[in-house]
C-alpha cells in the first residue's frame, strides 16, 4: 500500500497545515492542506504533488510516497 508522508513531513518541518496552505500560495485548498496533515483524503491531483514538492523543497515526489507492504495471507488448503 502507498501513501503519502505529509504527515511526517509537516513534523520534521515544525510546519502546521495553515503553513502548508499558505506556502503552497493557494494551489492547496485549506481543507485539503488539513486533509493531506492527517492523511484522510481519496485522491490528490498532479498538481497538489507538484506544490508539495515546493514547500518541501523536494525535486521528485518520490520522498512524499512511503509504500507499506501488506502481510501475506497463507494460501489456503486443498
């Protein structure tokens, strides 16, 4: 599963979400800076990646991501 690190981002940066709406000089909506602060959100477009990539001075958003593996499920019987 992937997901984004904002959260740990915004921490390491003693950054709030207000911060990251502000920064991004209105390409981040509030609610999806809050959103994107506690990782409740569905989609996010190129664009919001791209801005994210500025506040945290980022060249590829390959940082932003964390890929979790999932533990295997053991196959069943026959």
């Amino acid at each position: 599963m992937m997901r984004l690190r904002v959260p740990e981002l915004l921490a390491e940066r003693k950054m709030t979400a207000y911060a990251m709406h502000k920064a991004s000089g209105g390409r981040i909506s509030l609610s999806m800076a809050y959103r994107l602060a506690k990782g409740t959100f569905g989609m996010i477009s190129a664009d919001v990646l791209e801005a994210l990539c500025d506040i945290f001075g980022i060249e590829d958003p390959g940082p932003l991501f964390l890929r979790e593996r999932r533990a295997r499920r053991p196959k069943p019987r026959s």
